[in-house]
C-alpha cells in the first residue's frame, strides 16, 4: 500500500525516537542514581539500564497477537501512555525496587511500540520510499536518544530525578498517533498468510541484531563510569558523549539508502570496521576529546547496521508477517542489550586480564567487532565466488 498522506511519515518517526534506546535514555545520569542509592549492589544499579530491555522481549512476541486482535493504532497507543507512566514515574521513585519497576513497565510498553514502529513502514510505503523510511527510522531512534541523553546528562547535574523527565517526549508521540496515524486496511488473506513459517533469514538477521547490541550496548551502560573514573568529566560530559554517538547515529541513517548503494556488498564490513576502530580508540582515550571522537565512529557504524538488518528483514516477509518478524528482531536488540554487561563483562574480567580496568569493556567490545569483520569478509568471498561460478566461460580445448 502507498500513501499519499504527507502526515503518516511523521507520526511513524515521532515514535521511532522513543524506542531503542529508551532504556539508555537515563545513562548520562547513572552514576549519580549509584550514590542516590548507596546501599544498593552495583549489580542492581548496571539494572537500572539493562531491565527494560529484558521486559521488552516477552510483550514484543505478542505484540503480533495483539495488533490482531485490537489493531495496531490501538495497541501503539495503548503502549504509549504505559511509556510515559514508567518513564517518567522513574523520577519520583524513593526506593531502588520501586525505581525498577518503573523501569520494567518501560520495558513493557516499548515491547507493544518497537515492532509496530517498523512494521508499519509495509501498511503505508513501498520500494525506495519504504527503504529510505527504514533509514530515517533508525535516525529517529537516534536522535531521540541523542536529545533524551543530551537533556538527562545536564539536568542530571541538578538532580537525577530531572534526568527521568526526557521520557516526555512520548506526549509528542502520542499526539502525533492520535491524530494523524491511521488504522492500516486489513487484508483478507492476512491470517492464512499468518500462518506461514517465518523465513530462516529473519532468525540470521535477529542474531546479527543480537551480535550488535551486545557491543554497542558497552558504551550506555559503561561510558558514564569510565568517564567520571578518568577524570574526564561529569554526568554533563557523559551526555554529550551520547549525544556525540547517536548523532552520528542519526546522520548515518539519513544517508543509509546512498551510503547502502555505493559500497554494495562492502557496506557490513565496513560499517563493522568503523565500530571496532571506535571502540580501540574509546579504549585507548586518555581525554573527552578522544572519547568524542572514538563515539561517534561507533555511531556511524551502529546507525548503517541497524537499518540494515531492519530493512533485510522487513523485504523478505509479506506484511501479515511483518509485525512477527520484526518482534523476533526487535526482541534480539533487547536481548542483547540486556546480556551485553553480563557477557562483556565476563569475557573482560576471565579471558582477557590485559583489559582489566574502567576500559575493559571496550577493548573486549572491539576484539569482538572484529570478530564480526571476519565474519563479513568471509560472506563477501563466498558471495563473488558463488556469482563468478554463474558466469564463468568453459576452457578452450
């Protein structure tokens, strides 16, 4: 289906700014919830970002289900308002438990709003046009998180309840739905087409989702720490770190349908090469300049792949699948984000004692990404020697 409504376009990205890093939103702010909560284990502090990412994955599969049922609007709108409750509710909690909850009803509601953000781009464009919104999507989710982190780190300077009022950008979403977002037209074949397997490259894109998230997430959950340990700077600095790595997050993803068509098949190494060379320099920093500079490579990497893997996933279903497809996909962002500290953290501390320090999670995140570049180069080579066998010429005898 195309639209010609020039108002759909907006109401679809108003909401793309909530989601992906809606748990990182506080980040900049998270040291100073350590020391408003000194008895609480550090354990539980790191949960503070990482909650909301596992709470997302359970409502994200039954997001499908439930758009069924209630239609996707209804849904959408539904998951927005429990949005602004847990978001901003987080601000006034007393206790580090009530603090949680607030942060798993966030989860909650960004498990209902992520899969229908993406999937609604087949209920309403095609081709080009739906591809170039893929891109503007992730520039959305970006840029929201570059304005909540931005916002969270100066305020959080003052107070960090303060930092919990980013969260009130879902007010904008909400109107933007209500008021311009219409119900996609249900098609008759929806459900038997429901009822087809899901294509096993969607199960390789939700792993290759999984795989970015788990380094990307390095950076929200360590940066603040690493920077007030070095002596680099205050919960302001660490906001503008962000708000440095998403922007750059944000430009690539304007430019993700031209960047995607000039490098071709070297898009994914080289997107993955950018990022382990911004995390070998976040390791290596010494100053807020270098940390600025190595971020925002891994920004411009993670904003080519993520639209990448949505848009790989999004053409290989029809659209009665796409909400399915994209909850499986969206559900391993989430997961990612969630076992990043446990799994980075890990490997840093057993495997790799070289690393030990506030740095460590960025060397073991690059050593990783460069893992992923193997992994690329590998595919690029299996790819040309697959299209040089279609057109090779039989020997002249």
């Amino acid at each position: 289906m195309v639209t010609d409504n020039k108002n759909i376009g907006p109401a679809i990205l108003s909401v793309a700014l909530l989601t992906v890093m809606a748990g990182a939103a506080i980040s900049p702010a998270i040291a100073n919830i350590a020391k408003a909560f000194p008895i609480a284990d550090s354990g539980l502090i790191k949960l503070v970002l990482t909650l909301p990412s596992l709470v997302v994955i359970p409502f994200a599969l039954i997001s499908g289900r439930l758009c069924d049922f209630f239609g996707k609007r209804t849904v959408l709108l539904t998951g927005l308002i429990l949005y602004l409750v847990g978001g901003l509710g987080g601000g006034f909690a007393g206790t580090i438990k009530v603090l949680l909850c607030c942060r798993a009803l966030l989860g909650l509601s960004v498990g209902l709003i992520m899969p229908i953000s993406t999937a609604i781009v087949s209920d309403f464009f095609e081709g080009e046009k739906a591809m170039q919104m893929m891109g503007w999507i992730s520039a959305s989710n970006n840029f929201g998180g570059m304005a909540a982190q931005m916002m969270a780190g100066i305020v959080a300077t003052l107070s960090w309840r303060y930092a919990f009022g980013a969260y009130a950008m879902g007010f904008v979403a909400i109107g933007m739905v209500f008021f311009y977002l219409p119900e996609p037209a249900r098609k008759n074949k929806a459900i038997d087409t429901a009822k087809k397997n899901i294509p096993i490259i969607v199960y390789l894109c939700g792993f290759a989702m999984f795989a970015l998230m788990l380094v990307f997430y390095s950076v929200p959950v360590n940066l603040s720490f690493f920077i007030e340990k070095n002596g680099m700077g205050s919960a302001a600095s660490s906001g503008m770190a962000f708000a440095m790595m998403t922007g750059s997050a944000f430009l690539m993803g304007i430019y993700f349908h031209r960047i995607k068509g000039a490098l071709k098949h070297f898009a994914i190494a080289v997107a993955i090469s950018v990022m382990a060379g911004g995390f070998g320099i976040l390791y290596l920093s010494n100053g807020i300049v270098s940390v600025f500079f190595g971020v925002g490579l891994i920004g411009l990497g993670q904003g080519f792949l993520m639209p990448f893997i949505l848009h790989s996933v999004r053409t290989s279903v029809d659209a009665a699948q796409s909400v399915s497809a994209m909850a499986i996909v969206s559900s391993m962002v989430f997961l990612g984000q969630f076992f990043s500290p446990i799994i980075i953290d890990s490997i840093g501390k057993r495997w790799m004692p070289v690393s030990r320090g506030s740095g460590s999670p960025f060397i073991v995140a690059c050593g990783m990404s460069i893992g992923g570049i193997v992994l690329a180069v590998i595919q690029i080579i299996v790819t040309n020697n697959k299209n040089n066998k279609h057109h090779i010429k039989p020997k002249e005898i």
